[in-house]
C-alpha cells in the first residue's frame, strides 16, 4: 500500500516511515512543505497520505488546506490528518464532503502503533478515523439536547466508538460485547436518532457524524 | 424664547455669587502670599473651580458647546519608603498628611489653569454686562457669544490635554504590564506545576525501567507503557496550557474561525458572525478571542442560558465585538473578577465594555476596541478636495513653461548668445532686464513644482496625524 507523509519534524517523520514501513507499507514521499504536499498528493495519488496540519512556509493551516484542496479535486482521496490540538471547526470541515477515507488523529496517537496503523488501514480502505477527542467535544456539545439525552450509558459509548470510525467487531471487541450485541446497540441509536439503518460500516459512521455535526 | 430668557436671567442672577466671591478670593489670595496663609488657598481654588464647573455644565446643556476641564492630573497618594517614612524634599513626615498636602498645594499653584479660573472669574462680571444689550435684543446670539468667551478661558489646552492623556497612558501601561506579569506567573505555575512534574516521573519510570530491563523484562515492559500513558498524560496537559496562552487555532485560522471554534465547543448554542475586512494585530486577535471565551463560558456557568449570539464588525479602525445571550441576565461586573479581568485586557487597547444585564435576562455585552484594525491608507485616505486637485493638475500643466523654455532654455541661448529671439520672453526685453527675468522665470517654475507635490503630502500627513492620535490636542 503506498503512502506520502508530510510532516516538518524530522524525527517524526522519520519515525512515521519506519513505522509504516515496518507494517508492510511502501512509503511514496515523505514532504514537509504545503506545496509539495498537494503536488505529491495530486501526482502520486497514494492509496492513503498522512498529513501534518501546520506546515512550512507559514506555520498555519497549510497541511489542512492542501488535503482539502487535493480533496476537491480528487473525490474521496484517503488523508490521515494529525495535529498537536484537535478541532471540531476542523473535523467538520473534513467531514463536509460526505465522502468518507478520512481521519483526524491527534498526534499522541501514534503512540500506539497498533491502533494508529490500523486507523491508517481503515482510512485507505474508505473508513474513517476521529480523535476520540473529537467525539467527546462533539457528544459534549449534543449532550444537553434530545434525542441524545435519551440514550443509555452503553449506547453513548457504542456510539463514541462508531463515531470513532470503528466496525462492529472492533467495538465489540474493546467494549467486551458480543458482536450481535453491539448489533443490537446500534440499531436502537438508528431507531433513536431518526437515521435509517445501513449494513455498511461505513456509511453508518458517516451518517453518525453527519447527525452528531448538524445539530451543533 | 422665553426659555432662553430665562437662562439669560440664570446667568446674570449668578452675578449674585460671583461677585461677593471675588472679594472673598481676593482676600483669601493677599492672607495667603502676603501673611503666608497658605492652608487659605487650596479652599479657595476649590471654590472657584466649583463655579466654573457650574458655568461649564450650564453651557453644555444649553449651547451644545463641550467645555473640556483643563485641569492637570491630581498627583498621586504620597508612597512610603522602605522603613515606612514620608519623604518630601529633604524632610521625612511619619504621616502621609502633610506630603499630600504639600502636593496638592503644589499641583494646584503650578496649574495654569487654576489661574486662568481667577481672571475668567474676574472678568466675567465685566462680560456679562457687556453683552447685556446683546442678551437682551438676540438671546440665542447671545448665550452663544457667551459660551465662545467661557471657552477661551475654562477650555482645555493643548498641554492640559497632552498632560491627562500621558496619565491615561500610564495607567493603562500599568494596566497592560500587570495583567501580563498575572500570566506569565500562571503560565509559569502551570508549567511547573503539572508538565515538569509529569516529565520528572516519566524519567523517573525509564529509569527504573532501565535497571529492571536484564532482571525482568516483563516488569520493565510494564513500566515502559506507564511511561508511555504519563507521556500522553503530559501532552494533554501542555496542549491544555498552550490553549491558554496563545490557540493554536487563532494561530492559524484567526479570530473569525477561532471564535467559531469556541463557540462549537461551548455547550451553548452559539451563532457566530464575523465582518473583518482584514486580520487584526495578533495581540488585538488575543484579547478579543479570550474575552470571547470568557463572555461565553460565563453564559454557561452563571446565566443559565441555551443560546448565544457573537458578532464581531469593524467600522473604519475600530473592532466592536457584541455578545448576547439568553440567560437569566443581572450580571454583576463588581462580583467575580471575569468582567473587571476583561476589562484590564482591553484597556490596553483603549477598548471599553459596555454590560447591558438586565433581571430576567437577556445579558448583552458590547466592547469597543477604537482605531486597533489595519487599514489600507491608500483607499482610505480621503481624496483631496476638489478645488486643491484643480489647482495641483494646473500646477502640473503650467511650471514646465516657466522652467524649461522660459527659463533654462532662455538662459542657455544668452550665454552662448544665440541671435534667435523666437518666443522666450526674457530676450524680447531690453538687456538689463533680460537676466532677472529668467531668473524670475526659473524662480516662479520651480516654486510651481514643489507647490504641486507639496499640496497632497501635507494633505496626507494632516490625515495621518488625525489618524495615529487618539484625540487630538491640537485642534480642539
């Protein structure tokens, strides 16, 4: 699977290629400028890119505009976006095109490899990858109204860790649940939300999070 | 009519105070410089300036006219020295009472103001009878004469105005480096407090994990992820403590997408609306976004409210930020320090905060930052009047002719005696006339050029000026 890096740190992104190459992934380019990043992500075209929001030459948003940009121009092209602070003003604007293959990670999650490369694999493949710290902040902001005040403590979490991007069995998994169980779970957030239920994970959490970001 | 009648008849029935007053003063003035009498003299500036206040507000409430008072800024309380002594020139006092009395005394004689109260005083009578007929055929001409004649003599002067704007500036400069020692220390707290300590136990953990290594692995292992957790602990911790000095999203988004941040992250319901041509100064970005947060997370904590509105417009310079919300409203700016701390951030910037809070709700705060946007001088420089622009495109048109052929050219042809006289007006004149022509001739075209590209310059930097002070001392 090939994969462009863009990160101005050198350590880190040496530390990201190695890692990523340790995990059976061919690394494309690794850049550390805005514009090289949306030249490389536009001619290389690579299966998944992961992207550093503040970039050289002006240290603001640079990583951030040219994913978007590169997205505009190339419907649904997977990019990994890591940061120092996660935003929801950023999540959104990630999410906006409805499009899917798309994570906001902060950059502590690489941290562990395990889950970060399993994040970059569901990213590739379409999926999606939020910050549960993004979650938090956009259940925190929902929390006061209904219908999620109507929600169990167990549904609330099963729907963080769907907003996270994450399939049945994964959730299943790390909330030690039978997997018809979360089954269950997730049909009675459908019913009471109000969004019609889907069999693809994908589309599911893309619907999750577009629900979560229309009522803030 | 009637009424202005009636506030002619006011004035004169002033003349009842202001004469027994004069004498009083008069006496008061000769006991304290002739006998030495000085506890007599603060009591009597302080009644003249009593009645000049009276005069100034009644001719602002009637003619419109804004008298500004011209007095210098009062001295401030004596401070004691370090063993709790007063010092006053070479003398120490063990009260503040007579080093304060000594100021004050002293402020109020070198305050040329306080002596130009004396003579409107003393001829103010003298005045007042003078416009007699004046008041009585034309009462609103009248009063308005009148006014003009307080003006001079109670108005504000240039100095008086540059002294009380050097008070402001060093209160508020007291002000701006206060509140900036405040945050450092909490900065400094936080860091110290919870980053360098977590950092210390992560080297702590690795280095037990170094020793643990060769015995037992699987104990090391273990320590490792702990010091791996406090790691992710630690950068929690930092990105909480950056958040507070500086948003990295006001860093890189400014102050439009920084507020709607802030707002998608308040529990509230906050709509944003942001009319910035351009970005304002970082350090005007700052204050405004943390007042923003501060007004907001007020709205959540106190006011009870669901929803909240946030507009930031600009006029010309000037930013003003309006938060509203829908809460319970009688927001106190005396209790909690939320507002006052505010208030001292903006005031480094001149900017004012106006609360609106009534019982019930809703609370709408208003601040005002004056003259703190860039701006493009060249659009928003104000053209130059028409009759200047014609007189400059003709400047422009014409000093060729008197320089050039007029002058140098002509000047040319006579020395080196060219016998061609054909238009140059210096060399149809009889010859002792000829060089002070051109002379005259280069003089005039020379004076034309600069006058034509003097007129804007002034224009731009009268402009300028007005633009870069505050207020302006020298036209009042």
């Amino acid at each position: 699977m090939n994969v462009l890096i863009a990160e101005d740190l050198y350590l880190l992104r040496d530390g990201l290629v190695h890692l990523l190459q340790a995990h059976g992934f061919t690394v494309v380019g690794a850049v550390d400028s805005g514009p090289e990043l949306l030249k490389g992500l536009l001619e290389l075209r690579p299966d998944v890119s992961i992207v550093d929001v503040r970039l050289p030459p002006t240290f603001t948003d640079e990583g951030l505009q040219a994913a978007l940009a590169a997205r505009k121009s190339v419907p649904g092209l997977p990019i990994l976006v890591l940061s120092q602070h996660v935003e929801q003003l950023y999540a959104r604007e990630l999410l906006a095109d409805g499009s899917g293959g798309i994570g906001y990670l902060l950059k502590d999650r690489v941290f562990n490899a395990e889950q970060f490369v399993d994040a970059v694999r569901r990213v590739a493949e379409g999926g999606t990858a939020m910050d549960p710290e993004v979650i938090a902040k956009l259940l925190a902001s929902n929390a006061r109204r209904e219908p999620l005040a109507a929600l169990t403590p167990r549904e609330r979490e099963v729907l963080e860790a769907m907003a996270e991007g994450r399939s049945n069995a994964a959730i299943s998994q790390r909330l030690y649940l039978s997997e018809s169980a979360v089954a269950k779970h997730t049909a009675n957030i459908f019913a009471k939300l109000g969004l019609a239920p889907s069999d693809d994970d994908n589309r599911r959490v893309l619907a999750v999070l577009a629900y979560l970001q229309s009522r803030a | 009519m009637l009424r202005r009648y009636g506030r002619v008849a006011t004035l004169l029935a002033l003349l009842v105070v202001q004469v027994p007053l004069i004498a009083v003063s008069l006496v008061m003035l000769v006991l304290s410089v002739a006998l030495g009498m000085v506890f007599l003299f603060p009591p009597q500036v302080r009644m003249v300036r009593r009645v000049a206040e009276l005069n100034r507000r009644l001719i602002r409430s009637w003619t419109g006219l804004a008298i500004e008072a011209p007095y210098l800024p009062k001295p401030p309380p004596p401070v004691p020295q370090a063993d709790g002594f007063y010092r006053h020139d070479r003398t120490l006092y063990k009260t503040p009472r007579i080093p304060a009395w000594n100021d004050r005394w002293k402020w109020l004689i070198t305050d040329p103001a306080t002596w130009r109260d004396d003579c409107w005083l003393l001829l103010d009578p003298l005045m007042k009878l003078t416009l007699a007929p004046v008041f009585l055929l034309l009462p609103a001409q009248g009063l308005r004469l009148y006014a003009l004649w307080s003006d001079l003599l109670l108005g504000a002067t240039a100095n008086s105005r540059l002294a009380n704007q050097v008070t402001h500036l060093r209160r508020t400069r007291n002000l701006a480096t206060d509140s900036q020692a405040a945050e450092m220390r909490r900065i400094e707290r936080d860091l110290h407090d919870g980053t360098q300590a977590r950092l210390v136990a992560i080297g702590m953990t690795l280095g037990a994990v170094e020793q643990l290594v060769d015995q037992d692995p699987s104990a090391a292992k273990a320590l490792l992820a702990k010091a791996r957790e406090a790691s992710s602990e630690t950068l929690t911790e930092l990105r909480r403590v950056i958040r507070g000095i500086h948003p990295p999203v006001l860093a890189e988004r400014g102050l439009g997408d920084a507020v709607r941040a802030l707002g998608m992250d308040s529990p509230l319901k906050v709509s944003v609306d942001v009319d910035l041509p351009n970005r304002p100064d970082a350090p005007v970005e700052a204050a405004a976004y943390f007042a923003v947060s501060e007004l907001l997370s007020n709205a959540a904590r106190h006011g009870e409210a669901r929803t909240a509105a946030v507009d930031i417009s600009s006029r010309e310079a000037d930013l003003r930020i309006t938060v509203t919300d829908d809460g319970m409203g009688g927001a106190d700016p005396t209790k909690g320090s939320g507002l006052a701390g505010i208030e001292r951030r903006l005031a480094a910037f001149d900017g004012v905060l106006a609360l609106n809070s009534p019982p019930g709700g809703p609370t709408t705060v208003t601040m005002h930052l004056p003259k703190v946007l860039p701006q493009h001088w060249a659009s928003d420089l104000p053209k130059l009047p028409r009759h200047k622009m014609v007189i400059v495109g003709l400047l422009w048109a014409t000093a060729w002719c008197p320089t050039f052929p007029q002058g140098f050219v002509a000047a040319i042809f006579k020395l080196i005696d060219f016998d061609e006289k054909t238009w140059f007006l210096a060399l149809h004149l009889p010859e002792p006339w000829q060089w002070p022509t051109i002379t005259a001739m280069i003089a005039l075209g020379l004076t034309m050029h600069i006058m034509a590209i003097r007129i804007p310059a002034v224009h731009n930097r009268e402009r300028w000026m007005i633009e870069a002070t505050p207020t302006k001392p020298w036209c009042p």
